[in-house]
C-alpha cells in the first residue's frame, strides 16, 4: 500500500480530528451559556459539531475504510464509531445548559483518552520505533583535534589558491 493511499484511508486520525474539532466547538459554546441554549452561538456551534460527527461516521469510519486498517486498529475504529454515534444522538436530543456542559466534558475526555491510546498502540507497532541502540555501546566523540587540522589545512589551501590567482 502507498504512503498515500495509507494516509487517506487512516481513519481513527480522522476520527481524531472530528473529535477534537467538535470538543472544541462543544467547549466554545459551553463560554456561552448565559446566552441561552437558543443563543445563535451555541445553536451555530452544536451544528457545526453534529456535522463533524456526521462526516466522521459516513466518510471516514465506513466499513471499507476500517476493513482496511491493521487488527489492533480496527477495535478503536469501532469504539470511535459507537461514541460518535452517541455523541451525534446526545447533541440531537440536548434540552439545557448543564447537558451541553457535561457533553463537552464527555466529549473532551473521549478525546484525549482515544488519542493517547491510539499514539501509543501506533507507537508500540511501529518497527521503527521499536529500534534501540545496544546499551554498551557509547556514541562516538569527535576528534577536535583532527578537525582543526582539516580546518587549518583547508584554509591554507584557499589561500594559495588566492595567492596563485593574484600572481597570474
């Protein structure tokens, strides 16, 4: 598979970044509660999160698209999904002030615990990653003394090249 091709079809970042997002939108409106849950604000802002989750759920969490991912993907795909869709029915259905706070919260705490387990897992499966340098061995120093010599040695040799240049 190409680099592209694996970063486009890489859901659970997607779905990283629709949550994040609508955390963000939810926490917004949440700074505008005295307004009033119909406040232009806050209605603009739980639209805009509600249409984060709906192309979270359509385009980046399709069957096809988690068919394709790696196994120890596919599970926080799946619980992505399930939040999303609960997230989007919550939004749907808020009657006050104190759901739409405690949904931000929830929302935001979604967030952070699916990203810190999803870095970590693509962490600990990356082969990269997982190279170590062998313990005995001590990096290597530089030679500073060979290194002002190379130094020295190069700028004489500019020099006479500038020296022959004048005398031609």
């Amino acid at each position: 598979m190409s680099e592209s091709k694996s970063v486009a079809s890489a859901c659970v970042p997607c779905a990283l970044g629709h949550f994040s997002t609508a955390a963000r939108l939810l926490n917004e409106a949440v700074r505008f509660k005295k307004d009033g849950l119909t406040s232009p604000q806050i209605l603009d802002d739980i639209a805009a999160a509600l249409g984060e989750q709906n192309a979270l759920e359509r385009i980046d969490l399709t069957p096809e698209k988690i068919e394709t991912l790696p196994e120890w993907e596919k599970g926080m795909a799946d619980i992505a999904l399930e939040k999303s869709r609960e997230l989007r029915h919550r939004l749907e259905a808020i009657q006050n002030i104190d759901e739409l706070t405690e949904l931000a919260a929830d929302t935001e705490k979604f967030y952070k615990m699916l990203n810190r387990e999803w870095i970590a897992k693509r962490l600990e499966e990356c082969p990269t990653c997982k190279i170590k340098p062998e313990e005995d061995q001590e990096p290597e120093k530089p030679n500073l003394e060979q290194y002002g010599k190379t130094v020295a040695q190069r700028r004489k040799e500019l020099l006479d090249e500038i020296r022959s240049g004048l005398a031609s």
